[in-house]
C-alpha cells in the first residue's frame, strides 16, 4: 500500500468538522426538546453538572462505555493483538474493565458518604483541608489532561493516516463540535451523546467482525484467520510468546503489558472526575448496578475489535493492500485503521474513522463536563467566590467547558510536537498517577484513613514512580534516557508498580498506626438542599406518573406528584442501611469478577503455554461475539426500555404542540399551584 491516503483529505475535514457540527445541533436540538417537554432544565447548575442526580442505570451504564471507550480502546487494543496475538486483547479488555467494577464499590460509598457533593474533590476537602484539597487537585487534574491528550493524539494521528489531514487542524477541530452540545446542554446532554454514540459504535464493530470471519474474500472464516496467523507465527515468531505463536495466551510481554495495562487504568479511573460524574448523576439506588452493567458491558468493545482488527492486520502481513506497519505505526495504534483499509477500502478507512471520531468526541464531552466541574466547584466556588449563586456557577462552567476544550487542543500538540505517541502516554499514565489510587479511595471509603498519610503516601509514590522508571531505563540502555528507551516494558512497568505500590503502602500503612475516627457526618451535610426533599425527586416521580395524569386531565402536560411523600422517598434512596448493603453486595461481585477474569481465566492458560487450533480460535471469537451482542443490548436497547415513561411524555407534549402550539410544554406542579 502506498503512503497515498486511502481517503481524500476532504473526507477528514468532512467528518471532523460536518459530523462533528452534526452532532453539536442534534444534541442542541435533544437538549431543546427535554427543556420544553419534561423538568429537566439545564439552566441551572445542578442539572447542568450532575443531571439532577435522577439517571437511571442503562443511561449511565451506556454513558460508562462511552466515557471509557477511548481512541486508545480501539486503536492500542488492536496495536498490543498485533504485537502480542490473542492475549493482548484480553489483557487489555480485562485490564481495564476491572477497575470500572471495582469503582462500584466507590459508587455506593459516594451515595452513603457525601450524597450532594458534586465532585469527589470537594469530599477531599471537607475530610481533610487545603492542603490534601491542592494535592489530590493535582492528580486529578493531571489525569484529564493526560486522558484528553491521549484522545487527541489518537483520533488526530488516525484522521492524519488515513486522510492527510493536517494534525495541527485535528486536535483543535476535534473536541470543538464537542464543547458546543456540552456548553449548552451539560451532563444529561452528554449521557445522551453517549449513547448516541454508543449505538454507533456497536453497529460498526459487528460489521467489522463479521467481514472478517464471514464475508471478506481475504480472510472470510476461523479456519482462514488461523492458517495466516500461523504462517506469520512461522515466518516472524513473536518474542516471548509459546513457539512464537500469534495463537497462544503464553505470552511473557503480553503479561508484562497487562499488569501496566491495570495500574494504569486504576489512575484514570478513581481519579477521573468523569466517572465520580456518572456515580453523582445516578440514581442512589442503581448507581451499583450501573457501573457493573458498564464495566461488563464495555469488555467487548477492546476484547471483539482487537481480536478482529487486530488479528486482520497480523494475518493480511504481505497483502498488496495492507499497509506495511513501522514500530512508530503501532505506537500510534494504527494497525486497525490499516486493516479495515485492507479489508473494505474507501468503506472500510471511512467506517473506522467514523468509529474513532465518535468514540474520540464522547470521551472528550465527558472529560471536558468534568473539568469544568473541578474548575467551577473546586477552584472557582472554593477559593474565589465561595458565594457564588446558582447562575453564577452555571456561567463559570460554560466558560470553563470552553476553555478546557481549547487546553484539550494546545496539550495534544505539545505530545505531538515533542515525538509522545498514544501508545507511550498510555503506558507511562500509572507512572505519574498511580500514587494516588489508594489514598483517594481511603479517602471515601474508610474513616480510619490518616490524612497526613494518605497526602504524603501519594507524593512520595509519585517521586518513587518516577525515579523507578527513569533507573530502570537508563540501567537498561546503557545510561540512555529518550522516549524510546523510557516506553519500553521494563521501565513502565517498574515505573507503575513503584507509584501504586509506594503510595498504597505508606498510606495504609499511616493510617493503621495513627488511625482517624471520622465519621463523614461533615461530608454527608455537604451541598444538603434545604428542605425535606430535593427538587429533582419531584421531577422524576413527575415522569413516573405523567401516564396516569394525562388520563385524568387530558388536556394539560401539567402532572401531580404521588404519594408517599417526596420526604419519604429521598429518605427511602438515601437509607443508610440500603447503601451499606448494595456497598457489600458490589465489594463481593466485583472482586469474584476481579479474580475471574484477571487470576482464573488467563494465567491457567498463560502457564499451560496451549498454541489454539481453529476450533480453540473459533471459541475464542464467539466468546467475543456473543459478548458484543449481550453488551449491545445492555446499554442500546435496555436505556430505552427503562426511559419509555419519559419517552412516552415526550411524544404526547409534541403532539399537543402539532395540533394545539402551546399546550404541550411542560409545567411543574408548584408552577401550576403559583
């Protein structure tokens, strides 16, 4: 294949700048619609930044895939199945989905410890003061620009292969349809985004993963996918791999990758305010249940397109149409984008630039939702104006959506510039970031944690991290130190295991020597609406009964609360009993899914060093497939189903509109009563 772009640059602009604008007016247009047919307004701050806390578990389950499915989930989960074979899509898929089951446990402690806070920094705050409150804010911010850079970096490097476009013009296009919908529509519009997106997404993988193992004339069947990866197996043996086999789990670097793959992961998780986001903006009695739907749901999506792309691009090696890879390529998670190419074409390249600019622009509209929350809540309302009123705050996170949008741009270029690719940022984040992991889950979770242990815990496995990676580096290459010899395997993982190890342990360590008694009654007070019950009960059970008062007065969209008491209810989703047990019931699922799918699973078939023969290969990919299919359903169809009231309503405020202007807008019982 020639270095001539398979799509004329035009295409690159078109879908960056067109369907990102798209987009933008669609989501406008949602946003519209929901402010004229339903209570949710997103002019005011609360809703604006957490929805209203009223989100129901498919819509925040969907919102999870989307936040998570970074250009890094598509384009590096394919890049380590073509260094690795059929154990870098598990080690990536599984590496990275724990962490989302695990964070449900954080989910539920957030529900009984801090239910109104609207960022898990203001938590830190209120427990432990100004310093903690500056120190973890590094860590958080930190880890958004580094979650944004990696977007850019991927989405742009892709847009450029397979388009030309010029990278400068794809890391500031790109995430500026995005903060247009954000800026006017907040976290409901970018749930809603995300599962536009979402749907996308899973429709475009099982086109791909049926061309591959069904109609494609160059590969097209199981038997024909594991006779090439064979013959490549023979021909190039992997390093580190049983025989060199593309085909076995035995891989040693493969195992290496996945133990970074997972510290790293933990950083960009606990301490990404998008996902603390979804857990505020969730309903208390399904936020459990929504992060492990999610966390389940989103295994597919690396594990089935890094099985398929991935294995394509290794097994079309030597075809006329296949682009020929450099190690900068993989880096920068092209082989993908090469093997759709191979595989479809024009179609193909324009599929997949499709697939990552969507997945490129809603991890970026969660990213930019949550550091414009940092900003307005943690730095503006904290220090500048803590009397800041509602219009006020909701200004500042326009204004902040913007500006971290314009950040987003200048912070991939810089990468870029300075020769970073995805594949290294992604790697080298545990390195900086996993100090904080556990000091900033001790810090919600556990009232014996010591705060000087938890803040010095962190610094200290911050510098420990980084002196391990750079000593490892330089010991191995002969006292080199340059971005190619600090991305190898040996100092990242050393790197990592020095930051998450060093601050775990000092942390805990502290805290089990000078204990704390805290008993978070400080944190639960934070942000509490005066009153006996929240505004946004009122709205949901507006929804919930707005069938059986159109029935009754089928003139007027105007509903009525129901009984019991909106007191009661709040009282109801908030008990402390009923979060304590769905805090105990997400500790023991997601740690029996930890073990399964990081101890049980691969390392059985890792020391049993297996070569897989077509029908070991055929298991492999119909796990994958089915999965993808019972994950689609999660969070495509079933969001729908649970949000068929608020449809309903929707549908019938638009009619009256048609027939009689006017009449279908929604008015709130207290309006009605005024």
């Amino acid at each position: 294949m020639s270095s001539v772009t398979i799509l004329p640059q035009g295409a690159g602009y078109g879908v960056v700048v067109g369907i990102g604008f798209f987009f933008s007016l669609f989501m406008i247009g949602l946003t519209a619609v929901q402010g004229r047919y339903t209570p949710w307004s997103p002019r005011n701050s609360e809703e604006f930044s957490s929805a209203s806390r009223s989100v129901k578990p498919g819509l925040i389950a969907s919102g999870i895939v989307s936040a998570w499915t970074w250009a890094a989930t598509l384009l590096q989960s394919s890049a380590v199945a073509y260094k690795f074979g059929i154990s870098g899509p598990w080690w990536y898929g599984a590496g990275a989905t724990i962490q989302i089951l695990l964070f449900a446990m954080l989910a539920a402690k957030l529900k009984l410890n801090a239910p109104y806070a609207h960022t898990w920094l203001e938590i830190v705050g209120v427990r432990w003061g100004t310093l903690a409150h500056g120190v973890f804010m590094f860590f958080g911010l930190a880890t958004n620009i580094i979650v944004s850079s990696m977007l850019i970096l991927g989405g742009s490097a892709t847009v450029t292969a397979l388009t030309g476009m010029h990278t400068i013009a794809a890391c500031f296009l790109i995430p500026l349809g995005v903060s247009i919908y954000v800026m006017v529509g907040g976290m409901r519009s970018t749930l809603l985004c995300d599962y536009t997106h979402t749907t996308v997404l899973f429709i475009i993988i099982l086109i791909f993963v049926f061309t591959v193992y069904a109609t494609s004339p160059k590969i097209g069947s199981i038997q024909r996918m594991h006779d090439l990866l064979s013959a490549v197996s023979a021909a190039h043996p992997v390093s580190g791999n049983a025989q060199g086999s593309y085909l076995t789990m035995r891989s040693k670097n493969g195992l290496i990758f996945g133990v970074i793959n997972i510290i790293g992961n933990f950083a960009t998780v606990f301490q990404d305010q998008a996902y603390w986001q979804r857990a505020i903006a969730s309903r208390p009695a399904s936020s459990v249940k929504a992060y492990l739907l999610g966390g389940l749901a989103w295994f597919a999506i690396p594990f089935t397109l890094a099985t398929t792309l991935g294995l394509a691009a290794v097994a079309l090696t030597g075809d006329p149409d296949m682009r020929e890879l450099s190690p900068a390529d993989v880096s920068a998670g092209l082989p993908a984008a090469a093997a759709a190419a191979a595989l479809l074409g024009k179609g193909g390249a324009a599929a997949m630039l499709l697939l990552l600019f969507l997945a490129v622009t809603s991890a970026c509209s969660a990213e930019l939702i949550a550091v414009s929350s940092l900003l307005t809540y943690d730095v503006y309302k904290r220090y500048i104006n803590p009397k800041a009123t509602d219009q006020q705050l909701l200004t500042m996170g326009h204004w902040m959506v913007a500006f971290y949008g314009l950040v987003c741009g200048l912070a991939g270029l810089i990468f870029y510039y300075i020769g970073i690719s995805m594949g290294w940022l992604y790697e080298f984040m545990g390195v900086v970031l996993g100090s904080a992991v556990v000091p900033i889950a001790l810090a919600i979770t556990w009232s014996k944690a010591n705060k000087h242990g938890c803040i010095w815990g962190s610094i200290a496995g911050f510098v420990a991290g980084v002196i391990a990676w750079l000593v490892t580096a330089s010991t191995l290459n002969g006292g080199a130190v340059t971005v190619e010899t600090t991305g190898g395997d040996y100092p990242m993982l050393a790197g990592n295991l020095g930051s998450i190890g060093v601050g775990g342990i000092i942390s805990v360590l502290v805290s089990y020597i000078w204990p704390e008694d805290f008993d978070f009654e400080s944190t639960r007070a934070l942000n509490r609406p005066e009153g006996s019950a929240a505004m946004h009960h009122e709205a949901r059970d507006s929804i919930e009964v707005s069938s059986n008062s159109e029935k009754k007065d089928p003139g007027s969209s105007v509903v009525k609360p129901v009984t019991p008491s909106l007191a009661e209810q709040e009282k109801d989703e908030l008990d402390p009993i009923g979060l304590q047990k769905a805090f105990k019931f997400a500790t023991w699922s997601s740690v029996a899914l930890l073990l399964i799918m990081i101890i049980l699973i691969p390392l059985p078939l890792f020391f049993a060093q297996t070569i897989y023969g077509p029908k070991g290969l055929g298991a492999w990919v119909g796990i994958g497939i089915a999965w993808t299919f019972l994950s689609a359903f999660t969070v495509v169809l079933y969001p729908l189903f649970e949000s068929r009231q608020a449809i309903v309503m929707i549908m019938r405020g638009m009619i009256k509109d048609i027939f009689n202007p006017g009449s279908g807008k929604y008015v709130s019982p207290t309006s009605e009563k005024a």
